[in-house]
C-alpha cells in the first residue's frame, strides 16, 4: 500500500475525458467517453465504500474500450482492481475475469475519498455546472453526489484538510 495516491479528471474535448490514477508503484490514464455519467459513477461508487456494502463497481466506456473498475474495502483499505474490455458493447455482461487487469492498488479508503473529491471539485471550480455540461454534453455535473462524498468523507475519515474549504 502506497501513500501517494494521484488522481486527476479533467475534460479533454466535448464528450471527453481524460482520467489518470497513479502511485508510486504504476500509473493508468484513459480518455472516457460521454456515453456514460462517468463522474458521477465514480462518485457514487467510491461513497458506497462507506457504506454496508463492501464492493463497487462502475466501468467507463472508452469507445469501443471498456474499462472496469472494482473496489472491495476491507477495514479501512480498498483493494482497487480495473480491469479493460476491449469492446463495451459486448463485455458489460462479461464476468471482470474476462477482462485483462490492467492496474492494481491498495489504497485507504480516506486517501481514495479524499483524491477523487478533490479532483471532481477542482473540474467544478474550473468549468461550473454550466460550462461542465457544455462541454460534458449528455450528462450534468453531479453536484448530489460530491456532496454525499464530501459529506462520508468528513464523516467518517475526519479530514480536517477539507473542513473549512467552502463547497463551491
């Protein structure tokens, strides 16, 4: 388990964007692709960390790429496994062992809420609700499901680095 987990989305074009996770042992970056509400599942997914359920999934299309993200808490880690497809439009159903694992990583589950917060925060500063959906096109920026992250992620990770930092 490292503790210099990186995390980065930032919009690369309308309809696109540009997601990178990195530590100090491997690096992934992927152009995801507006068909999906792909912030907003990751958002969702990485809240439900703190709840009942112990695993998450989402997947982001790349098109015609699939890449499959699998987060199982165990305490306060999360064992992050992502797996690629190489055609969504067949391996949704696909079990993840049919994938190929392309990135590997044990993170706390603090550090995972805390840099994906921050990363969907810093493309909110950036762009606003308006300019997000301007360029995001098909989906708005999810404002309901950063603040649930915001809000477990003080709660329960008592993270004092975000407490007097406004919600913009």
């Amino acid at each position: 388990m490292t503790n210099d987990l990186r995390f980065g989305w930032e919009l690369s074009g309308t309809g696109w964007a540009t997601c990178r996770i990195a530590d100090g042992s491997s690096e992934r970056q992927d152009t995801v692709s507006y068909c999906t509400d792909a912030l907003a599942d990751l958002l969702h997914g990485v809240a439900g960390l703190y709840g009942t359920f112990a695993g998450q999934r989402f997947s982001f299309d790349l098109e015609p790429a699939e890449v499959r993200w699998i987060l199982r808490r165990r305490g306060s880690d999360v064992d992050i496994t992502i797996y690629r497809f190489p055609d969504i439009s067949t391996s949704l159903d696909a079990p993840d062992r049919e994938g190929t694992p392309s990135r590997t990583s044990t993170q706390t589950r603090g550090l995972l809420g805390h840099v994906v917060m921050e990363a969907a925060q810093s493309v909110l500063r950036l762009h606003g609700e308006d300019g997000y959906l301007a360029k995001w096109v098909e989906h708005p920026f999810p404002v309901a499901a950063l603040q649930d992250l915001r809000r477990l992620h003080l709660q329960h990770d008592g993270c004092e680095r975000e407490r007097d930092v406004a919600f913009p």
